[in-house]
C-alpha cells in the first residue's frame, strides 16, 4: 500500500475540477485501504464522470434562469483593425507635414479569444465578433466556462445578462457537445457533432 501512496497523490494533484471558476481546485480523493492504483484510477473516474455530469446539469438550468442572452458562437481566430493614419496633401513650396508612424498594436497576455455568434435561442440577435479576456490565475491561462481549453472552430453556448457582451454580462460557456438540457437540446441539434455528456 505504501507504494501506491504517491501515485494516488499525484493523480489527485492532476485531477482538477470541472467547475467553471477562475481558479482551479485540487482534486483530494484519497485510496481506500487495500485499493490498487488501477482500482483507484477507475473508481476516482467514475466519480470524477458523476460530478461532472450534476454540475454540467446545474450550470445549465442556473444559466437558463439568469440569462436574458441564449446564443451559439463559434471560437474564431480574428484580428482587430487598427486605423490608418490621416493622409496629408503637401502644399507647393513647402515640406511635407511631420506625420508620426502608427502605434503598433498592443500585445496583450493572457489574450482574449473571440467568439462569432452563429445561432440565437433567446435574446436580441448580433453577429458581431465579440471577444473574452483570458486571465492569468495561479492554474495558468482561464476564461469563461469551458472556453478555457478551446480551439478554433469549437462551439459554445453562452449564456449572458442584458447589455455589451463582455466578461461583465457573461455567465457561463457550455460546450455544445455537452449540452443535454430538455429546453437547449432541439436548439443545439444541428450543430451538434457528438452526443451529449452521458450521465
């Protein structure tokens, strides 16, 4: 038992939880006496699908009740348009106005991401490009929900209060593989790749 310990332990560390926060929390599972690693691997899984699932199911009917804003959106790789600089005519006889070169664009980090939204179940519709702050916490790099991990093409449904899109009205990101809420599921079928988290 004594050289399971430190494999339990480091798979608990690993182990981090699905709840949509800005922090993460460490997984602290202890083995039962007698529990061999694979054992321990598979029931800590088990667990880990349960509570995954009931908190997916709780996230989904709090953000219905909260949220004014229903939409699917799209991870898009965009980039903001910076202004050019005035064009100054030069005047017969005389120099060329000092025009000073554009400001480069600033360099952010963590980023932001951006979203397009592509689908509307509830709320004011906009396809307008919108993006997240990722912010840095101790667990490195997180944005909203499940947003953090997310590729380019990945889909999500956002749920948000009234007002600009931003982390300020934003409540939570779902993936949209995993939604399996009676009220989302005809909404989300036609984008749908996966079926929905079992339970």
């Amino acid at each position: 038992m004594a050289k399971e310990i430190p494999f339990a332990i480091a798979l608990s560390a690993m182990a981090l939880s699905t709840l949509p926060a800005k922090a993460c929390v460490i997984w602290t599972e202890p083995p039962l006496p007698g529990e061999t690693n694979s054992a321990y691997e598979i029931r800590v899984e088990a667990l880990r699908r349960r509570q995954a699932a009931e908190r997916l199911k709780e996230r989904q009917a709090d953000a219905l009740e909260q949220a004014q804003l229903i939409f699917i959106a799209r991870d898009t790789v965009w980039t903001p348009s910076y202004p050019s600089p005035p064009a100054h005519k030069a005047r017969p006889g005389r120099p060329p106005p000092f025009v000073p070169p554009p400001r480069p664009p600033v360099i952010e980090f963590p980023g932001s991401s951006y979203y397009k939204p592509i689908d509307w179940f509830r709320g004011a519709r906009s396809t307008r490009v919108f993006s997240v702050k990722v912010s840095e916490t101790s667990c490195g790099p997180m944005s909203i929900g499940d947003t953090t991990n997310g590729t380019e093409g990945d889909l999500y449904v956002f749920f948000a209060r009234k007002g600009p899109l931003s982390e300020k009205t934003l409540i939570d990101a779902i993936a949209l593989d995993t939604i399996d809420h009676p009220a989302l599921n005809a909404f989300v079928a036609k984008h749908r790749k996966a079926p929905p988290l079992s339970r």
